[in-house]
C-alpha cells in the first residue's frame, strides 16, 4: 500500500477537483460509444474529466502524460414488477393526463437503475485504489483523492444536461386579451348543448368567439378531418381574438384560443366572459376532449411501432455492421434517420470511417470539441456492428441474450450538441425538418473539409437556369450550385380527384365519419412541373429596357453521384396556416433523367445585354445632396439624390430575413427596379456566385474610392475571425462585404472559401495593382459529372402534421433487402412505403 501512495504523491499535483463550469464527460467515451456500462467500463480522466473506453484509455495516457484516472462500472438492477405495467414494454405504465415529460401525470421517462463501482487507477501499471484503500493513506493524498472522486461523482454529466428532464406543454400564459376584452351587448345566448357551426353546420369542434358568441368550427387539419377554418375565418374578417372550445368548459376551466397571439391562452375573467352569454361554468360538464388529450392522444400513436409504419406486419430485427440503431434523445429522430443515410454513401464512409485512427491519432487535446472527430465516432459506431446488439431485458437477465426487436444502439449525445451549437434550432430539443438538418450539416462538412476529400460533393451539382425574354427572344444564363431538387406537388393533377371531391362535400354538410382520402399524385407529374419553363410577368429586360414577360428553364448542368429529391409536401393555406399535404407518389426505384441536362446557348441565339436598369426616382425628391454617414459638408455627392434611388426597404427587408446579406440584397432591389420581391429574389438566385456579390452597392458616376467599402471594422471582430484560421485580410474583406455584423460575417466567409483562397494573404502584401494582375481567376465549384441515370436506395419519411412535430424513420436498401430504420429499431422491411417518403436518396447506376 505504501508503494500506491507513493505513486499518488507524485501525481496530486495533476488531480483536480472540478469546479462549477468544468465539462464532465463520466457517461460517455470522447472517441468511442463506450460508456460506465460497457465491458471494462469508462475512464474519467481526474485533470480534464474526459472519459474514455478501456480501448482508448491507454492512448490518452501516452499522449496526455495523465496517469489518474477514475473507473466507472455500472450494473443494471432488476427492475421490481409493476401492477400497472402491461407486459408489453412499449406503453406507457400508467396512461398520461398531462401533456408533458418527466412530471406528474406526463410521459414516463424511463429511468434505469444501476449499482455502480468506482476506483482510482494509476497508468501505466493500472495499479487500482478504491475508497477503503485511500483511508489508510496520508491525509494530503486522501484529501485530494477523495474530494476529486467526489466532485466527479457528484457533477452533472455533460450528457445529463443535455438530456431533457422535464417538459411541460400546459404550461400557458394570461392572454393580453383577456383583461379587458370587449364583449358586444347583442343579446346572444348560448344553449347548453346542441351547437352547430353557423356556417356549415358541423356539430364537433366547435369553438365560441367571446366578443359576440359567434359559434364556428375549428381547423381543418392535415388530412382532412377537423373542421373547416369557419372559425379562424371569422377572426380575419373582425379581429375579434378570443375563442371558447365549447364541450371542454367545466367548472375548473376551458380550452381558450387567442388567435392574434396564436397559441392556447389563460382567462382569467372567463367566468365573466361566459356568462355574459347565458353560460354559467359551475353547471357545465365536460363533452369533447380537450386539445391537450387530443395532442396527448397524437404522441400516444407516434409512440407506437405499428402505427409509424408497416402496420399490421411482424418485422424481424436486424444485427450486425452497417445496422446499428440509434437512440432518439428526445424529438432527434430527424438526426437520426439523416445519418444512417449519409452514411451509407460511400464517400462518408472513406472520409470518417476508413481514416478513423489517424483522425483519433490527430485529434486535439479535446476531441468533444472537433467535428472531424465526432463525425468519425458516429460513423464507426453505425458501421462497425459493436453497438448493433440486443438490448438486455432488465427484468429478466437469464433472457438478456435473447433477440428482441430494439438494439443497444449508440446515443449521439456528443455528436448532437457539437452541430447543433450555436444554432437557434438545432441546439434544442425540438423536432426539426430532416431536409433542413441536411443542409445544415452539409454546410458544416463544407466548412471542414477546405483541404483534402470533400464527401458532400457527392451530392453537389450545378443547375442552369435560362431566361428568354418573349419581346426579344434574346436569351440569359446563369448557373448555381445546389444539393437538393425540391419536387412540386401539383395537387390539382390528382388522378383519384373525383374521390377527393366526394370526401370534401361530405365534410363540408357536416358529415364527421368520412374516411380521409389520400390524394394520389403521379410522378411523371411532379417532374413535368419542375421542368416546365416558368412565366415571369415582371421581368426587366436589358434588350428592350422595360418590363415584360419572359420565361425560366431550369435543367441540370451536371448530374451528381447521389441525388436526393424532396418532395415539398409541407406548405402554407390561404390563410398561412402551415399544413402537409396528404399524398401518395408512384416514385420510381429507376431515374432517368437524361433530357433534363442542360446544353447551353442555343446556336444562333443572342444574350441579354448586362445593362442595369435605369435608378429609380421619386417626383418629391430635392435637388440638393442629402448628407449620410460618408458625406460632408464639402462633397455630399455619394447621397445626391441623382445617385441615390429610392429602394423598396419592404423587399430589402424580406431578402435580407432569409439570410442574404444586406448589400446583395439592395442590389436586388435595384437592378429589377423595385418590381417586387419574386423578380429580386431572381436577381439573387442569379448572381450568389458573382465575386462582388456582397460588396456595397456603387452606382454610375459613384468614385470608387469614396464607397463604403473603405469604412473602419471592428478590431474584436477582425479578432474573433483571424483565430478561426482566417488571415486579417480574408477577415476585413467579410466584414465589409456585411456591414461589419459578425455572425453575418461568418457565414458569408464560409460560403466564399474559393473566392478568398485566392487572396494575397500576406501581411506585407503586395500594391493593390500587383496584387490584382498576379491573381489567378477563382476556380469554379467542383463538381462530379455522369449519366442521369438513377437507382433509389434510401429514403426518410416522415409522420405527423408539420415538420416541427411527428416522427421520421428511413428506409435503406441493404444487398437488396429494404431495412427500416426507426431510432433503436432496425428490422428487414416487408412493405416499404416508398410512395409516402419525404426525402428520396438516389445513386448513379453503373454504366
């Protein structure tokens, strides 16, 4: 023992007791899906308190010099047998009356039991120290052992704060409303049963506006059923905001809408409100289900295997490599399905999971923090079959080598919060839209890959886009980068439409029994509306210098390696109710789409002079300078009003809101000559790529020399940015081409990598003039070229009425076998629904 001690003297100096703020990573391997669980259990390093698995563990001593290190096992304990529990594992053990997580009366969050060991061991000889062990040492070395073990202990796993603990979606606030909400004195009485709608005459979901007593069904929902907007309707017409569920109001309260705050509400005068109406709320009994047991019962469902997809049809569970589940962290579903996906696209796959050791070996100090690294962990763990195993049954352990149709599967908790830090919807634990969190993540792949092979640009591609102009037929090109083809669902070429018809009179005389008909939309269909050319009625054409009408062709200038096609189910009503179209597309397993590549300018065809249109002028404009942050008194000629248009600031606004930067966005608005937002947002679509894009807007006769662009950038920012990686002179030009706004100025830096690696990066530089006869064109983007010739092998579908709630589960075919895979669940497919998928996945068939 005296040995031991000896040994943790010469190591005190680097154990540290953690302090408010430190990241303890006790659940979790850095670089692996090892966890206290695990065979060998997890190493908490007792400096930087990054776990590791006993397969990692030596090498973070040998490169970190650390020797201390806390050994975490955890048991699961039998669970005790509930009365309440069905037997079947799947429902709830008791039925939530609340709609909420982790509280009384919500959802269960399942909690796991665990005996756990923990010990000190020395690297490099593992010497091991449990608690007994440490009271017989001297009082320094206890000391500072003990109150290491239990800080470590006692922290909060940088797991467990990320996990959600609690939710509670009752929680609802006082209507600003409702205080001193005008009621109009017309002598409505409201019957204690019997209501009706008083347009169409539906009997259920009614709802009571609480200025006059009107009575109007609610929202139609997604696939028909609900009401018919009577109600939502009435407040656009009058403004009146509050309305009353009627059926849910009961001497404890009801269901109140404010339509104008848009969200479930509290009244705290509804005793007054309804009474003014003849309705006495001590005497009411509660006839409808509330909207809370109505989304309760929607979560319910969602939960459900055979409900979510192929229902009705016993699916056998699938294990080994290349079929590992994934844990759904709370509403991460969407992540999940994605990177089952994108990793079964071989560039991933050669990127992260073939290199994996030498990215472990060229990891930083903190491996939680690199994407590289993450990346690759997730990759390895869906690839390699060691997480792919039955989940134990923690009832019954003599069973837990029995096959069950859920799997250990890995938790990207590490993986989660690193691509989603920072962003406003990614960071949460609400769910998101599957084809958004593409993007994203094949942006952050973009950025990380500026040297060496890039696997997102199996998916990049160039679209062309031709503009003819009808007066002059003269023609005009432009080319941009995309990953994605949006499908349109043109619902009005439904060929089963005399069947929607009949389901929508029945709804509309009240009938609430009518069974929901799915739309049926061929996909030869969807292609001819992407395809067809687009009339554009406000188009500006530099040939004949007015506006006219002109027709857009989109083609493909390049096909990819993989091609993924969304199909744009989800969309806004007339009203801007945001809903999902319910329908069903023949969509092929083959693709060709060969007459769709693009061929350029046509012989014999004339271009569109690149003239500007003329600037816009006000009659009420002076004559005289208007001075601005770059006048003087001495020359305002940056701001004569000759030199200054007058832009349509509601355009600029809408342009810049969807993330274009400032400038781009004036220029829109200019060259199109204020003809609104569609023909701006063209411009935009157009000239992403041009080089000067985002630079301020210099208009004829403006010197150069007295632009914004010469204006002052903020040292902190310049800062921030330069140690990213970035040279001062890459920083500056970011700034200035985004009026000095930092986040803003990050992305455009990002989106113009090839632009800014062609810079003079020096410090001393060269003369403006040296530098710019020396430069070298900017290459264009690189992109992969073939026949359009396609096979499907993936897609991710999607259940629920928004993106923003429901559930995705993916699809992917495996040696010609269709594998369903649902969060932990991956089983062979019997009936893949490939006429339901939102994201389609399709690869370049060999020639």
């Amino acid at each position: 023992m005296s040995d031991v001690s000896e040994v943790l003297m010469s190591v005190l100096s680097t154990i540290r007791v953690p302090k408010p703020g430190d990241r303890v990573h006790k659940d979790e391997c850095a670089l692996s899906f090892s966890s206290p669980e695990s065979e060998g259990g997890l190493y908490v390093c007792m400096n930087s308190f990054l776990g590791f698995g006993s397969q990692y563990v030596d090498r973070h001593h040998a490169r970190a010099g650390q020797r201390a290190y806390l050994h975490i096992t955890r048991t699961r304990k039998a669970k005790k047998e509930d009365d309440n529990n069905s037997g079947s594992g799947h429902p709830p053990k008791k039925k939530p009356t609340r709609l909420a997580i982790g509280i009384e009366g919500g959802f269960d969050v399942e909690q796991e039991h665990y005996e756990e060991e923990y010990k000190v061991v020395i690297f490099p000889d593992k010497q091991e120290v449990t608690t007994e062990d440490l009271g017989a040492m001297p009082d320094v070395v206890k000391e500072r052992v003990s109150l290491s073990m239990a800080g470590i202990i006692a922290a909060d796993s940088v797991c467990h704060t990320l996990q959600v603990q609690q939710w509670d979606g009752e929680v609802r606030q006082e209507s600003r409303y409702a205080p001193d909400l005008k009621q109009l004195d017309n002598g409505v009485k409201i019957p204690p049963s019997g209501w009706r709608c008083e347009v169409c005459g539906l009997q259920e979901n009614l709802w009571m506006n609480l200025t006059d007593g009107k009575v109007l069904c609610g929202r139609k929902y997604f696939d028909g059923s609900g009401g018919n907007n009577h109600a939502l309707l009435y407040f656009q017409e009058t403004g009146y905001p509050l309305a009353v569920k009627l059926g849910t109001i009961t001497p404890d309260g009801a269901d109140v809408y404010s339509y104008d705050e848009d969200d479930m509400v509290l009244d705290s005068k509804l005793p007054e409100h309804l009474s003014h109406f003849g309705i006495d709320m001590m005497t009411m009994e509660k006839t409808e289900r509330t909207m809370t047991e109505l989304e309760i019962a929607v979560n319910q469902r969602v939960g459900e295997w055979e409900v979510i997809q192929e229902s009705g049809t016993t699916l056998r569970p699938l294990f080994g490599p290349s079929l590992t589940g994934m844990k759904n962290l709370g509403n991460s579903c969407y992540l999940n399905s994605v990177m089952q996906v994108l990793f079964t696209v071989p560039d991933f796959q050669s990127k992260y999971v073939s290199n994996i050791d030498k990215i472990i070996d060229e990891a930083p100090s903190d491996p939680t923090q690199d994407f590289k690294t993450q990346v690759a962990k997730l990759g390895y763990g869906l690839l390699s079959g060691e997480y792919s195993k039955p989940a134990p049954d923690p009832v019954d352990e003599n069973s837990a080598s029995e096959a069950k149709d859920y799997q250990i599967g890995i938790a990207p908790r590490m993986f989660k919060a690193l691509v989603g830090r920072g962003h406003p919807e990614f960071s949460t634990n609400r769910q998101q839209d599957a084809q958004e969190f593409l993007l994203h993540f094949i942006n952050m792949v973009e950025r990380n890959c500026r040297s060496g092979p890039n696997p997102s640009e199996a998916f990049r591609f160039l679209v062309e886009e031709r503009i003819v102009c009808q007066q002059s037929q003269k023609a005009k090109y432009t080319q941009r980068v995309d990953y994605i083809i949006q499908l349109p669902v043109p619902m009005d070429q439904a060929i089963n439409k005399d069947e929607l018809q009949e389901a929508e009179r029945q709804r509309e005389n009240g009938d609430s029994t009518v069974t929901p008909v799915r739309a049926q939309i061929p996909f030869a269909v969807c292609m001819a509306a992407l395809s067809e050319p687009e009339l554009l009625t406000d188009f500006w054409s530099s040939a004949v210098q007015t506006k006219t009408t002109a027709t857009k062709t989109t083609r493909f200038a390049s096909f990819p390696d993989h091609l993924v096609i969304q199909i744009k189910k989800f969309t806004f009503g007339l009203d801007w109710v945001p809903k999902k179209l319910d329908v069903s597309i023949d969509v092929p397993d083959t693709l060709d789409l060969s007459a769709l590549r693009a061929s350029g300018q046509q012989p014999g065809e004339e271009l569109l002079p690149e003239v500007a249109p003329p600037p816009l002028m006000t009659p009420d404009v002076e004559v005289k300078g208007i001075l601005g942050s770059h006048g003087n008194e001495e020359d305002d000629s940056l701001y004569s009003p000759l030199l200054s248009p007058v832009l349509d600031d509601c355009t600029v606004s809408q342009l810049c809101d969807m993330g274009f930067p400032l400038e781009a966005c004036r220029k829109a608005v200019y060259y199109t000559g204020n003809t609104g937002i569609d023909s701006a947002m063209n411009w935009v679509m157009g000239h992403m790529d041009d080089s000067d894009f985002s630079t301020p807007l210099v208009l004829p006769g403006c010197s150069g020399g007295t632009t914004p662009t010469m204006e002052s950038v903020s040292e902190e920012h310049l800062a921030t940015i330069v140690s990213m990686g970035f040279s001062r002179e890459q920083a500056t030009k970011a700034l200035r081409a985004t009026s000095n706004t930092l986040e803003r100025a990050v992305d455009w830096i990002f989106s113009h990598l090839d632009d800014l690696e062609s810079m003079e990066v020096s410090e001393g530089g060269r003369s403006a003039a040296e530098s710019e006869a020396a430069r070298e064109p900017p290459p264009g983007p690189c992109v992969r070229d073939g026949p359009g010739k396609y096979e499907l092998f993936a897609f991710i579908s999607h259940m629920g009425t928004s993106t923003m709630c429901g559930h995705y589960v993916c699809h992917i075919k495996k040696d010609q076998q269709w594998v369903i895979f649902n969060d932990q669940k991956v089983c062979a497919s019997e009936k893949p629904p490939k006429d339901l998928g939102y994201l389609y996945f399709y690869r370049r068939m060999p020639e």
